[in-house]
C-alpha cells in the first residue's frame, strides 16, 4: 500500500511557550515537517484541510487507539494513558520528560524539545490531523517519496512497537487488514492481548 515519506521533526515542547505547548498522548503526536507543501497535498478524508500552521500539525497514530489523557475536560484511566504516553515518547527518543503539576499534559522540561523523525501518511481526518505511521531518526528515502508500506514497514513503527507493548488497542480499518495481520510482529495478536483491554474496562470515557 502506497504512502508518502514526509520529513521532519516530533515537537513535544514550544521553547518559547512551554504553557501552550503540545499535549502529545499515547496515540497523537505533534509533526513539524520539513516540506509542508506535502501535508497539503495528501489526501482529505472527510474533506477537512489539514490543520497546519508555523508549529506543525498533529499526527494521530494509524491502526491504534490508546486510552485518553485528556479529552473534552475528562479522561480515561490514567495510569494505562500515561504509559502509552511515555512509551511513544521514549519510542521517538525524547527523554527526562517533565510535566507541569498544574498543567499535566503539557511538557515542562525535556532534554530536547524536538527530534528528527519521519511519518508514512496516506491522508488527514476529519479533524485536521495527518494519519500515519510514526518513526525516530532520519529515513532512507527522500522526502515525498511513495513508500510501498509492507510488512516490515509495519513492524518498525512506533504504532507496532506500542500494540506488542499491550498499551494501546488495535484500530485499524479494512484497507490495512492485509498488511497488518501479515507483521512479523504479530501485530493483531498482540492487540487481542493487550492490557489496554482490562484497563479500558475499568473507564469507558469518551474516546476519540
């Protein structure tokens, strides 16, 4: 399944405005890309443009579904929340991540505020944000590149890697089936007995 390569840079904290910064969680993540004129470019869902600006756009994770740290003034169990939270992030390589006791979702000191890394999209939901595939460090393929996402691409995402942690739910629609159920990874197996279930028993909060 084709995807295009977009460049960039995860960005968990504004330097300049740590207060109103980012609130990454276990499945959503802030993307500074290196060429927007991708983003614009990759296919609207649901019509919606995508909600870019100077900071970035938010990336929701493809195929996964992780219990809410924050929703519409609520959330869902924290402890499972959190720890998907932290695996993403020290998944894409941020570390010594602090957050405000009065403003727990945002970032309030990290050894760096943004590290290179790359998505594979195939378009932007209803809300704005880009749906993909998230990765750590520099690819191999230029930016904009169609990537054919097979198995092994699958396997080396940070979405897989959180699945098989049994901190997130599977989420994934029918045009992915083929791909996902082939990871060498076990990528659904390891959803189906992921702790993410017995944790969302115990909430069932409002979910994205």
């Amino acid at each position: 399944m084709p995807y295009t390569l977009l460049r960039g840079q995860f960005v968990i904290r504004y330097d300049d405005i740590p207060r109103q910064g980012p609130e990454p969680d276990g499945d959503t993540i802030k993307f500074l890309p290196d060429t927007p004129g991708l983003v614009e470019m990759l296919p609207r869902r649901s019509g919606s443009p995508p909600a870019l600006n100077a900071r970035g756009i938010s990336v929701r994770l493809e195929a996964i579904d992780a219990l809410e740290t924050h929703f519409e003034e609520t959330h869902q169990e924290l402890g499972g929340a959190n720890a998907a939270r932290a695996a993403l992030l020290d998944g894409l390589g941020f570390t010594n991540v602090k957050y405000y006791d009065d403003l727990p979702n945002k970032v309030e000191s990290v050894d760096q505020s943004r590290l290179p890394g790359y998505v594979l999209s195939n378009g932007i939901d209803a809300n704005g944000r880009m749906i993909g595939f998230v990765y750590s460090g520099v690819p191999s393929a230029a930016d904009g590149a169609s990537v054919f996402l097979d198995n092994v691409g699958v396997d080396g995402s940070e979405n897989a890697k959180l699945l098989a942690s049994g901190l997130v739910y599977p989420a994934f629609l029918r045009h992915l089936a083929g791909v996902i159920a082939g990871t060498s990874g076990g990528f659904v197996a390891a959803g189906a007995g992921s702790e993410c279930w017995d944790m969302g028993a115990l909430d069932r909060g409002p979910k994205r």
